[in-house]
C-alpha cells in the first residue's frame, strides 16, 4: 500500500490565548481573585499544574464551577482582560507564523472566547490584517457553533481548527473538522493527544511546515 497522502488546508482557524497568545500568566493571576468573587474553588500552583493534565469539562467540575454561572465568570474575566490586554504579549513565533502561513496563501480566521476588541489590540493592526474572520465571545462550549459560522461556504475537509484546550478538538469534530492540538498552552500533550486531534503540534514552526509544506505539495490548489 502507498503512502496515505497528506491533507491540504485551505483555511486555518485559530484559538486565541494559549495559542497564539501568552495568556497563562494573566490568568494565572486572576483565577483566584474570580474564584472568591464567584464561589468557585481557589488554586495553589501545584493545583494549576496538576489541572493542566484534565480536560475542560473535569476541570470545570474540580473547580465545582455551576454551569449557569460560567456565562457570568466568562463576561467579567473577557472585561478585567480587555483593561489589561497590554500586560498580554503573543508567543515569540505568533507574528512570523500568521505571516508566513498568509503569504503561503492559507485563510486565516480567529474563533475564541475572548472579545474581538482585546484579539486585535493584542495582535495589532498589522496581524489583524492578516485576519480574515474573527468569530468572537464564544460560550466555553460553543466553539462548535462560530466554526459553522466562519466556515460557511468552505470545504470542510480543506479546514483546520489549531487550539490548546480539550474543548477546541471536541468543537472540531463536532463539525467534522481537522482539528491541530498544540502543547504550549493550557493543556498537556498528554491529555490533548487522548482526545484524538488530527495532528499535535510542539511548536509553531511545526505549524508552518506542516500546513505550508502539504499545501505546496497539493500545488496550493
């Protein structure tokens, strides 16, 4: 038997924090303060390590989070981070990456559950630029929904959806979406690989050959 040939992308949507942006220490900050504010478990360091190892549903439930307050912890954490989005740097290869995977040719789109309006402050006008959705404030479990959105018209067999959390993959499959799981943001290689994404990524120049490369090789067609 042959080798089985590589898929091309034509279309690559992103998660936000954790994945194109260095969140974790802003919110490594905040969660305890949200915790006393809302009536959710607070976390010792060794506690966020350990949950860096959990799907997003098991963490949500050690956290003992109600599911009806999540909207309300998801507005006030979206507002402290919008006043703070300064503090918020991207990880060092972000820029490089977006740029080269735009000039390469691929659609790029932005899907997450951070506001539109902190996204493009923290990428500035260049990188926003080369955005061309952004599909934001998505529930913590309604990804699924805003890839519909921004997918609209694509073929779905030439889309990949790149987040860091648990929930990205099941959002992707859900819609029968490739789905790339990188391992420098919340979650650990481990229990994102548990999950079955399509590929797992260590970094992001990984990203870059892998897409930009598999599309030279269908002829970017």
């Amino acid at each position: 038997m042959g080798a089985q040939p590589v898929p091309s992308y034509d279309m690559v949507i992103f998660d936000f924090d954790g994945t194109l942006a260095d969140s974790a220490a802003w919110m490594i900050k905040a969660v305890n303060p949200m915790a006393q504010r809302f009536g959710f478990k607070t976390v010792t360091d060794e506690e966020i390590d350990m949950l860096r190892g959990r799907g997003t549903r098991e963490v949500i439930r050690y956290l003992g989070i109600s599911p009806w307050k999540l909207p309300m912890i998801a507005r006030h954490g979206k507002k402290l981070m919008a006043a703070e989005c300064e503090s918020i740097p991207l990880f060092p290869e972000t820029a490089g990456m977006l740029r080269t995977l735009h000039e390469a040719g691929l659609r790029l789109a932005v899907v997450s559950s951070n506001s539109e309006g902190t996204i493009r402050a923290v990428l500035g006008p260049e990188l926003s630029g080369l955005i061309s959705q952004f599909s934001c404030g998505a529930s913590l479990f309604g990804k699924a929904r805003k890839f519909r959105k921004v997918t609209s018209g694509a073929a779905r067999d030439r889309v990949i959806c790149i987040g860091d959390e648990t929930r990205d993959i099941e959002a992707a499959r859900a819609l029968g979406l490739a789905s790339g799981a990188v391992t420098w943001g919340a979650a650990k290689r481990a229990i994102l690989a548990e999950h079955g994404p399509t590929i797992v990524f260590e970094s992001p120049s990984e990203i870059i050959s892998h897409l930009v490369a598999s599309r030279a090789a269908s002829g970017g067609d």
